[in-house]
C-alpha cells in the first residue's frame, strides 16, 4: 500500500515509518527533510501537487515543542489551514460561535 504521512520526521511519524517502511511504501510531508531509509520522498508543504496519488494518508503533523513560538512561515501556512475553529490561543478565542436562538 502506498501510504503518506504528515510529519513524518516527527517523533511518532518516524516511529510509525519504522513500522510500517517493510511492509508499505511510504511517502512523507514535513518540514524538515533528512535522508530516511524507508521512506521514498518526503514532500514540502508547498510541493503537494508533486505527491503521487496514494492509498492512504495518516496525519501527524503538528506543532510541538515550540515552546519560543517560533513557526517558520510554512508551519504558519498550514497553521492557517488546519484551524478549524477549535481553541487557538494565536486567535485569542475559544472557538467557534453559536447562535443563542
């Protein structure tokens, strides 16, 4: 099966590309980029369009460990794109509104 992982380079995307690199083809999003055996391509988050289609996508990526809060201008890109209105402090509110109807 041919499978992409967001962070893939991440502590639990690494791990689960250990796991999986023997028996499934693997394809990363992240943004850093070292050489992993196992792992045929890791992908930006600009370069999307170059991934090949696959069977199955697991998202891991995610801000972690940013204790300085320092997002390079890609994290805050996907960022941007992820908040679907849940609690975001860099939003300075508690998420969605309702109606009082």
């Amino acid at each position: 099966m041919k499978i992409l992982i967001t962070g893939i380079h991440g502590f639990v995307g690494s791990n689960l590309g250990k796991a999986l690199q023997s028996h499934h083809t693997l394809f990363g999003e992240d943004i850093a980029f070292p050489q992993t055996i196992g792992i045929v391509k890791t992908y930006n988050w600009d370069a999307l369009q170059d991934i090949p289609p696959v069977n199955t996508i697991i998202h891991l990526a995610g801000k972690a460990h940013d204790t300085k809060n320092s997002m390079t201008p890609c994290m805050q890109k996907r960022s941007e794109l992820y908040d679907v209105g849940g609690i975001n402090p860099e939003r300075n509110d508690s998420g969605p509104k309702t109606s009082s109807a």
